[in-house]
C-alpha cells in the first residue's frame, strides 16, 4: 500500500469532479503534516469532494512531476 510518503517528493495528486469537470490539486504537505507520513494514499479517494458543485467524487489522479522543485502541469481530459 502506497503512504504519503512515497509520493511526496516525485508526483502530486490530484482530485478530479467528474460531474462538474473541476480539477484541484491536493495539498500534500497539508496531508503529510496533519495525518503523518503512513497516511495510506487510498483513503485520499474518500474525502474529495467538489467545492464548486459540492458533490462528492472518488476519482483522482497520480501524476509524476520529477524531484522537488520542477515545475509541472496536469491538465485531465476524459
């Protein structure tokens, strides 16, 4: 099972509202600092939820953005 800490230091996640198509980025440093590094990454899935449209989604995605400090973009497309 992946942890946090896995992927803090090479990809980003992000939650995607499938309804409404809004993309956010997930504050993994938030995350690290409030649920601790072996925070499993699949219990991510059950509290997205749209503050745009207000409902509730599971689907995310795990991008790779290379070592810390690069900067990267997602862009999600169905």
């Amino acid at each position: 099972m992946q942890t946090l800490q896995d992927l803090s230091a090479t990809f980003r996640i992000y939650g995607v509202c499938e309804p409404c198509q809004r993309v956010k980025a997930v504050d993994l440093a938030g995350l690290l600092e409030k649920e601790g590094k072996d925070y499993p990454v699949e219990r991510i899935r059950m509290r997205l939820w749209c503050s745009q449209c207000r409902q509730r989604s599971r689907a995310m995605r795990i991008v790779y953005v290379g070592p810390e400090g690069r900067t990267a973009t997602f862009r999600y497309a169905r």
